[in-house]
C-alpha cells in the first residue's frame, strides 16, 4: 500500500475537474500523519477547546464506547509507529477529546442505526461549515450543501461504510483555494476576491476505518495549508489546477466560494 501523498501537486487531478470518491487502501502505519506543525497544531487545539468549545466539540451521548475505543487506538497507533512521539492522556476528559488532544487530525465518530450518523465530532479545522448544524445527521445530510453529492457519491458512499472492515480502512484528499490560511475556519463560504497571491491551496487528507470492537466508523480529516503562490513554481501543479477550476460546474465554483479565481490566476500566469 502507498505511503503518505506528498500532499500538493499530487492532489489535483491531471484529468481536470471530476466529482469522485477517490478511495485509496490505508494501511495501519500511516493512519495518522505527525509533522514538524504537531506541537503548533495541537496548542490551537488546546486553545479552541478551551475558548470554542461549543464550536468544536459535539456529543450526542451515542458512541461513547466507540469514543473510548478510538482513544486506545489512537494511543496504540501512536506508541506503535509514531514512537517519538510523547503520549500523555488527560485522564479527565472526554474520550474523544483526549484522542484529539494527541494528533493532528479531526476525529469523526458515525454509527448506523437507519443510516450512517455523526454521533459524536472534535472538528478544531473546519473548511467552512458549521460542525453543530451536521452532528446526529446522516451522511446524505451533512452533504447537502455538496453539488452532485446525491446524484453521484451517495449511493457509492452508503455501500463503502456498510462494506468497511477493520481491516479494510481507505483515505481520500480533497481540496480547494481559500483566500485565508487560518485552520480554524468555521462558517459560510463566501467568495473570495483578493489577488491569487494571498490565496492558499487546502488540502484535507481522510481516511475512514471501521472499529473492531463498536463497530462504529472513525472519519479523520488532516488539514494542509500551502500559499498558492508557494506552489505556482509548479508548472504541473498550476496546469491542472488552472484546468481544473475552469471544469468545475458554476455551481460547484459557487459552493466553493472561488468567485473568480480562475479568470484571475489565468492572468497572473498569462495563460
Ligand atoms: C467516502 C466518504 C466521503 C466522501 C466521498 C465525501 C465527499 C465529500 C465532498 C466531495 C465534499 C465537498 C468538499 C469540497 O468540495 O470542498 C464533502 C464535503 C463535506 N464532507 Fe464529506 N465525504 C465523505 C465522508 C464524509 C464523512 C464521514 C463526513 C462526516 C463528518 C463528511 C463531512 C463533510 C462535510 C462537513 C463537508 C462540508 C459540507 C458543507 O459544505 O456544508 N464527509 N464531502
């Protein structure tokens, strides 16, 4: 199985713009990814916790035991192939913030009843939404907003959670501009209209894995933030990226909040 995606040019398809799931197999080891941000990335965390509590944390009351068990997975994981890292639990939190409190990623707890369900989330990163307008929704619902999510993602969506196995797990990148490089970006997107200079290139690395034991699927999402004009030395980089904001549907450049972005980086770039 592959190992981490260099996680800028390689995320923008080469085929131009296309709605996909893009799973990928996951092995075990690179589950969670630790870099040179961890100790920068996990004091935001302290600190939105602490003043965005309600932002960032929601609980239903359902999954607890599913929390309980991605917190020894994740302090297994860690121990295991991350053994540099130092693992201290703060025995009086919740599990799942304590879980948080320890990676990079964003923790997503679902469990099934009719459907797949968010039951309980620490999401510090969010690339505008609004965490406590999604949790105890299903996976349609939360996508809602999403163009072309119900026509072509939903079903197939459905049956990889129904199929996941623990030791099936996949990952998947998405991405988009924003015109702001703050990882803590809850709320509405709108469109952005500064120069492609003060952009930045997002990328969210997820994987999805179902636990043994609860049975529950766990839903990471690990932020990347990159200046654009960082990465437009990248001639394969800006072609695909160009192609692929100019393929978009208008209503997916307007989900996006990317105005337009396009027109302006082609003029930048004399394409
Ligand atoms: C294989 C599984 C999944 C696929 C293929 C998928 C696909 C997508 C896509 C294509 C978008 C649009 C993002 C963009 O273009 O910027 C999106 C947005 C989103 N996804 Fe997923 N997703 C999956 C699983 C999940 C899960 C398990 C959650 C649970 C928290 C989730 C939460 C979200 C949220 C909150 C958004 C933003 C929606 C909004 O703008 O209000 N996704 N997803």
């Amino acid at each position: 199985m592959a190992a981490p995606t260099p996680l800028t040019s390689s995320a923008v398809d080469a085929r131009g713009w296309r709605l996909a799931m893009g799973l990928r197999p996951l092995a075990p080891e690179y589950w969670l990814e630790v870099d040179a941000n961890r100790d920068a990335e996990l004091a935001r965390k302290y600190e939105l916790l602490a003043r965005e509590r309600s932002t960032v944390l929601a609980l239903t009351g359902e999954g607890e035991d599913a929390c309980t068990e991605l917190l020894e997975e994740v302090t297994a994981s860690l121990r295991r192939y991350h053994p540099g890292v130092v693992v201290e639990l703060d025995e009086f939190e919740h599990p799942l913030v304590a879980a948080s409190r320890l990676v990079q990623e964003d923790l997503c707890v679902l469990e099934r009843d009719d459907e797949w369900r968010l039951v309980a989330a620490c999401v510090c990163f969010p690339s505008r939404w609004n965490l406590a307008e999604k949790i105890g929704t299903s996976l349609d619902a939360i996508h809602s907003p999403v163009p072309g999510y119900d026509e072509s993602l939903a079903a197939p969506t459905r049956k990889v959670f129904d199929r996941l196995e623990p030791d099936k797990s996949f990952w998947r990148l998405n991405w988009t501009l924003l015109d702001n490089a703050d990882l803590f970006q809850p709320g509405a997107r709108v469109p952005g209209e500064s120069a492609p200079e003060d952009w930045f290139f997002r990328v969210e690395r997820q994987t999805i894995r179902r636990l043994a034991r609860s049975r529950a699927v766990v839903f990471t999402i690990r932020t990347y933030v990159s200046a654009l004009s960082s990465l437009l030395g990248d001639e394969e980089f800006t072609e695909n990226l160009l192609r692929a904001l100019r393929g978009a549907p208008l209503s997916t450049r307007e989900y996006k909040g990317w105005g337009d972005i396009a027109e302006r980086l082609a003029a930048r770039i004399g394409r």
